[in-house]
C-alpha cells in the first residue's frame, strides 16, 4: 500500500475554475452510468469528483478519465443533487490546464477576467508597437507581389518574422515541457504493467494506438460523436461544429504552410490558386462553427452546457472567429481589385475600390500572434492533451489485450475416473 | 346547518385512529372520505414491515371498528371545499358530496349489478393493473359495503337497475352541497405514490418497470393477477430488480427528501417474492438503506439471510430490450467496483411518496415548500398547524410508515379534544418551516 499526499485545498482551488457544487455529491454514481463515454477502461465522473473531494491532487492531475469526458451535459441533468458534475469535470480540466503550464499565466488567465483584460491588452500594444513603424499605409497594391512586401519595409518582414518565429519557439517549447510532463507522470501511474511484452511489441502498440488516435479521435472524434442528440439538426449538433471549427484551423494551417514551403513568399498567387481555395474552404468553416458556437453560448443560458461559458472560453472562441474573418477581410480586399481587372475585361464598371490591405494585414497578424500565445494557456491547450491522453489510454489497452489470458473455455465434459 | 364536535379529513389509517381515538371519548365525529371506501393506502398493501403482518388483518378491524362507531358518521366520495374559523373558535366547514348513483339503505352489497354490468373498467384499487365493473362493491373488504357507479364510464344501459334485489340503484342521483358545523378539523389527506416522471427510468412507457405500489398488489392474496406475472406477457419473472430512490431524493425531479418508507418495503416485498417466487433471483440496488426503526435493520439482515442481494448503487439508466426485460446499468460499489450492466425480468421502482392535497384556497394552513402541512412546531407538538383548531396527521404532515401514521393520528385527536375541551385557543407560534432535504 502506498502512500498519498492530500491537499485539503484542492476542492475550493477547482472551484476558482467554474461553477459548481460538488460538496453536495452523496457518491451515488448515477453520472457515472448515464455517461455514454464511461467503460471499464475509463470510469467517470464520480471517480474523479471523488478525488476531488479527497483532495487527491496528483491522481486528480494525472488522471487521463479528465480528458475522456467530452462535456455533453447528461451527468448535469440527471444529478440527483444538482453538483453539475459536467461542469466539475470542465473546472477540473481548466485547473489541470493551469497546473501544467510552467509559465504559470494561465492562472492568472483563467481566475480574474480583469487580470486577462489587461494581458490581451499588453500584448495588443506591444504587437502593435513593434510593428507599426515599419507599416507602410498610404502603399498601393501591385500585381504580382504579395502586399505584405509591399505595406512592410522588407527588411523588417524577414527579420521581425524571424525573432516572432524564435519567441514562439520557446514559448511553445515552455509549454510542451508541462505537457511532457503531464505525459510521462500518465505514463508512470496509467502505463500497464507490461513485463514479458518485447521492445517490439511495445513499439508496434504504440505506433498503432498513434494512427488509431489521429484517424478516428483527432481526425473523426468518434466518442465526441457517440453522445450526440440525434433529435438535433445535423448542421446545428456540436460535434458537427467543432468539426467545423478543428477542420477550419487545419486547413487554413496547412494552406499557409504549403504555401511557405512551396512558392516563392514574395509573389501574390491568383485566388484560384489551390491552397488559397484550401484556405478559403478552411475560413468558411471555421466562421460557421465559431459562429453558431458563439450564438448558441450567448442563447442558451440555462443548457447545461452552452450555459457555462467562461470568460476566457470566450476570449478563445472569439479569437478563433477572427482567425477566418481577419484573413477574409485580408483576402477580399487583396483580391476585388483583380476582379476589377477581370470586370474591365468583360466591360464591366466596378467603382474604384479603396484597399485597407495595411490595416487588414496588422489585423490578421495581430489575431494569429494572440491565438499561437494565448492558445496553449486556456481552451486551446485540449488540442494536444486530448490526443497525447488518447493516445496513453490506447497503449494501455493495447498491452492489457496482450497481457491479459484469455479466458478458458468452460467444458461441462465430465471426466472420466479410472 | 349539522353539527359536529370533529371533522376529520382523510378515511385513512390515520383518519381511522384520529376519528376511533376521538369518538371514544364521546365526540361526534364525521369522517369525510374522498373514495368510495374507506381504508385508505393501507388496505391496499399486502403486508406490513417489519413483522410481516398481513395489512388486511390490521386494517379491516380498524375499518370495522369506524364504521360501526356511534359517534362516527362516514361520508363517502366527499370532498371539504373550505373551512372557515369563526370567532366563537369553532368552524363552518363546506363539503361537496359527489353522487353514489346507490343508496346505501338498501344495498346490501350482492354485487349482482356488477354480474349484470357489461362495462368493464380500469381498477385504480388494482393501481391500474386489474379490472372491474362500472359499478359494483370498490373491493372485497370495502366499507361501507355498498356498491358504488362510476359515472364516467357507465352507459347507463340499465342492466344494473333491473338487477338489483333491492331497487337501490338510481341514476337521478345529484351531488349534494353540505355545510357542517364542527368544533375542531383534522387534517389526513395522505399521500400519492411520486408518478414516474424520470425519463431514464422509462417516464412510465415501459411495461415491465412498476412501481412499489404496484407490487403490493401483485403480491396480494386477492391482487389482480393472483400470483407473480408480469405486466407485458403475465410471465413469471425469474429475476426481479428494485431500485431504490427512484422518485425521491432526486433534485432533478424535484423531491430532494427522503420518503422514509421505501427502503422497509422494498426489504419487504423482497422477502415476500422470496417465498412467493421462489425461483427469482431478487436484487435491490441502493444507495444506502434507511433502516431507522425498531427491528428495521434485523429485518434487513433476514432478507439478507433469505439470499436477496443487495448492490449499492444507483441505476442512472433503464433500457428496454424487445422481449420485454430490462437492462440496468449502474456504478457499482463493492470490492471489485465499476460501471456494471444487470438484465432483469422485471423493475420495481421503489417511489416515494408525495402529499396527496392541496390545502390551497379550502382552508389556510402552512405548507413547507413540497406540499406537506407544516407542523406548527414540529419538535415540541407536530400535530398543531398554525391555526389554533386545525390539526394534522399521517402523510399530509410528511412522509412516515404505518406505526407512525397511526401514532399520528392518536396525537392530533389528543390535540383536538384538548381543544374541543376549552384548550389551545391561542395561535401556536409558528416555527421557521424546517427544509426537509437541504444540499
């Protein structure tokens, strides 16, 4: 038997997190059994509440059962109690959130809505501080030339990327160091016993579980699909839009690298370019997931889960939203000019379009420079947790299958004595 | 205007022992009872924990003994409009009395206009599980034993007319207004088996999921289907569930308070199937057993002992398969633990108990935020309501057993012969209302 260590603290520091009322949970185990994603590998979330009110910080933090718990509000409803387990779950992934990032802002982030008024704003000013003076406004468009050489001083375009490119770096670096840390300390106390299993066996188990998890949980996110309610409109359930929101970023995200890998950087591409429509598709849903995200957040007060938005989820999701109307402004106002052209073409008068392309420019990177900071350190950081924990249940289940013997079949021959 | 030294409101245990207790004493005392019968709850049930008694064999003497009374006038299909303190301290007390379509003189109680009786109708003394005849006796031990028609379904063919021996039928009957007199009121109204609003637990729509209510009826020696079937295809079940709390302790329903009765007869009509099912395998999922009385925790350990199991944990869920069993699925906690799912023949719903009248607009008594009528204080006097006069027992104050029901009722007609005698004219102090369940 080993020992645990306690903090008597702990219920009252998830409570700074959310809303609500897990000191009234009696332990019946009823949003245990209505939850459609509880199995025999993952049972919660009574278990985890019940670290919780122990004050079993490290199980509580390490344990992957927070990350298999997708939110869809059924153990809210059916509390006996009404402890709203759903949003316990949300507090305690917020707080796990924050207990791994080294940086420790995140705290800050998700506790006082002032405090991360104040960040946004900061590092608003400082973005805009650093790069304003290399703006250019008063430039005009030129075929053929991507307008950030031309509203930029090149100079700074290269360098200032750079430097942006390194501080990122690090940042990331930062917080990959908290996530690795949350998965070996997974690892540690989730990982199967898997004495007599080979080197091999391992190393296949563990690159199978990664393309199972990347192909029907990051991919499809089949147990997000499993608890939708089927009575909603396809186009309106939640799993559809956070598709819609996850497919957005991918696609904008994999446009702009392709784009950066394979063309010149300084040459403007027709819009019938194939990864300028890969990121034109990606924007439009992107838009519409956070949108009707948005909508039904601000409508649905009383739902049990579209009532318990949080600020920072908020600050998140609007910033999401932005992403793809920032690059839309960017792309119609770079690109109806050329259609002015084409209108000239077929005779067709299109009065003189007045372009912001600076302004726009400024805009979208501003919003990408806050999304790559601020995502690690709120909602944003589900995106890797998710996945690596995923990816540590389906090892263990993988060696488990292994390790266990099957079960001898029973035989009702009778034996023969001689 | 006719003129009583007591009403009492509710022809049940409580009613019964209220109105017994008081007219012993040489009041006169009319038993207002809102069905065709008296006898309440509890001549419904078949026995009664923790000794097993047959309730019948309790109840029926009781019956018997009201409604043999002197000083006992009962008044069936009757209910209290309003009730009215005046200022000499006694009460003007409105009844609207609903037509028999019988006469009580000369019914004799043959049930021959029952044999006669082409209309067949859903049994509510059966909780919904039996038939009967539009008109007729309400059941075998009913008292008064006269027949009684039920209006809404009867086609007035008159078949029932020709029948009777004795010309007691007439379907020119009309209700009729009372305005009584009476010295003190006593509250009994009773209570109400919660209704399965769950929807995990089938909102009703399942065949085989019953209610406790239901099962003392199955497992009444004259219950409707005179052994132990099923609801959807009569068969035998061969393994029985009983979930407790399913309609109280539960914020999302509503009824956050325990109904103190649940756990004992559930135990009890486990160990009832025991011997009446003997091939049934009988399970009770809990979340922990209220055995709070005299000899309640021994008779746990029989039924334990008879080889009921007993598995805590809550069931979140029912799911009806195609042949009719059910599949519960519950978190189960013992050594090995976890999230098991269990398929069973049948599910009985241990369901609570919910006040049975709403005193709202009849008369001006306190209520605690479910219903029930507030004691005045609960601690020191908890037959005394807030209006000097009016009293209150059994189920209408709370949920309570039939031991307590009964004491309940001898407490409120103490209290009310106290008051009949010149006493307790002044207004209790009124207690802050004690929140039965709180988070």
């Amino acid at each position: 038997m080993s020992l645990i260590e306690l903090d008597p603290d702990l219920l009252q520091d998830i409570k700074k997190y959310g809303a609500f009322d897990v000191s009234a949970c009696f332990n019946c185990g009823t949003c245990t059994a209505i939850c459609p994603l509880s199995d025999e590998d993952g049972e919660f979330p009574r278990s985890i509440i019940r670290l919780a009110q122990l004050g079993a910080k490290e199980e509580l933090l390490n344990s992957k059962e927070l990350w298999l718990c997708y939110y869809c509000g059924q153990c809210s409803t059916t509390c006996p109690r009404e402890a709203e387990p759903g949003e316990f779950m949300a507090a305690a992934r917020r707080y796990a959130i924050a207990q791994n990032d080294v940086t420790r802002i995140s705290r800050v982030v998700y506790k006082s809505k002032a405090a991360y008024v104040g960040f946004l704003s900061l590092l608003t000013i400082v973005a805009l501080w650093i790069m304003w003076p290399y703006a250019d406004f008063s430039a005009t468009l030129q075929p053929g030339i991507n307008p950030t050489w031309i509203y930029f001083d090149p100079e700074f375009v290269h360098w200032g990327g750079l430097v942006a490119g390194g501080i990122f770096a690090v940042w990331m670096g930062l917080y990959f160091l908290g996530l690795f840390r949350h998965l070996m300390r997974q690892l540690r106390l989730y990982g199967p016993d898997s004495t007599g299993v080979s080197i091999f066996s391992k190393l296949k188990i563990w690159i199978v579980s990664l393309f199972r998890v990347v192909f029907t949980e990051v991919l499809y996110q089949r147990r997000y699909a499993t608890d939708q309610d089927t009575s909603v409109p396809f186009r309106r359930r939640r799993w559809v839009l956070h598709m819609c929101m996850m497919w957005g970023f991918i696609l904008l995200f994999a446009s702009t690298v392709i784009n950066w890998l394979t063309k010149p950087i300084e040459i403007m591409v027709p819009i019938t370019y194939p990864t300028h429509i890969l990121g034109i598709a990606g924007g439009l849903l992107l838009v519409y997931g956070a949108t009707r995200t948005m909508i039904f957040h601000a409508r649905r007060r009383d739902d049990n889960y579209y009532g318990h938005a949080t600020f920072s989820d908020w600050v998140f999701l609007t910033l999401t939203n932005l992403l793809g109307i920032s690059g839309f402004l960017l792309t119609l106002d770079i690109y109806v000019p050329t259609w002015q052209q084409w209108a000239a073409y077929f005779n067709i008068y299109i009065p003189e379009w007045q372009t912001f392309a600076g302004y726009f420019i400024i805009f979208h990177l501003l919003i990408v420079g806050l999304y790559i900071v601020l995502a690690p350190l709120n909602k944003g950081a589900h995106a890797f947790y998710r996945p690596l924990t995923l990816w540590v249940h389906e090892y263990g289940k993988g060696i488990k299958a292994l390790t266990t013997p099957e079960e001898e079949s029973y035989t009702d021959e009778i034996p023969i004595l001689t | 205007m006719k003129k009583y030294d007591a009403v009492v409101i509710g022809g049940g245990i409580a009613g019964m022992q209220c109105a017994v207790d008081l007219a012993d004493q040489d009041f006169k005392v009319l038993l207002v009872e809102k069905k065709s019968s008296i006898g309440g709850t509890m001549i419904q049930l078949s026995k009664v924990f923790p000794t097993l008694d047959c309730a019948s064999c309790i109840t029926t003497p009781k019956m018997s003994e009201t409604y043999k009374h002197p000083n006992i006038t009962i008044m069936t299909l009757a209910e209290v409009t309003k009730i009215e303190r005046r200022d000499d301290d006694r009460f003007t007390i409105k009844i609207h009395e609903r037509p028999r379509y019988v006469h009580l003189d000369p019914c004799t109680g043959c049930n021959e206009c029952a044999e006669a009786c082409p209309v067949y109708i859903v049994d509510d003394y059966d909780m919904g599980l039996g038939i009967r005849k539009a008109v007729g006796v309400p059941f075998t031990n009913a008292l008064p034993p006269k027949a009684v028609l039920h209006e809404d379904e009867c086609i007035f063919c008159g078949r029932c007319a020709t029948a009777c021996p004795t010309d007691a039928i007439d379907y020119s009957m009309l209700p009729q207004d009372h305005e009584i007199d009476a010295g003190t009121v006593v509250l009994a109204t009773g209570l109400l088996e919660t209704p399965i609003i769950k929807e995990e637990y089938g909102g009703g729509q399942f065949k085989n999921v019953i209610t406790g209510k239901q099962m003392e009826r199955i497992l009444a020696p004259h219950g409707p289907y005179g052994g132990i079937m099923r609801p959807s295809d009569g068969k035998q079940p061969l393994s029985i569930a009983y979930i407790q709390c399913a309609g109280s302790r539960d914020f999302s329903i509503g009824i956050p308070y325990c109904s103190r009765v649940c756990c004992m007869y559930a135990t009890k009509q486990s160990m009832l199937l025991s011997a009446a099912a003997p091939l049934a395998d009988i399970t009770v999922y809990y979340m922990d057993l209220r055995a709070f009385g005299k000899g309640y925790e021994e008779f746990i350990q029989d039924a334990k002992a008879m080889g009921v199991s007993f598995i805590r944990g809550k069931v979140a869920k029912i799911t009806e398969k195609e042949n009719g069993d059910l599949v519960v699925r519950v978190e189960v906690f013992d050594e090995d633990g976890g999230l098991r799912e269990f398929e069973h023949e049948l599910v009985v719903l241990s369901i609570g108990l919910v006040p049975k009248w709403n005193p709202d607009g009849v008369v001006d008594v306190n209520t605690d935020q479910y219903g029930f009528i507030a004691s005045a204080n609960p601690n020191e006097s908890p037959a005394t309501t807030n209006i000097p006069g009016v009293y209150v027992a059994g189920v209408a104050n709370g949920p309570m057993d039939i031991v307590d029901s009964i004491k309940s009722g001898s407490a409120a007609a103490m209290k009310a012969s106290i008051y009949l005698n010149g006493g307790l004219r002044e207004a209790p102090k009124t207690f802050k209302l004690v929140e039965m369940e709180t988070k």
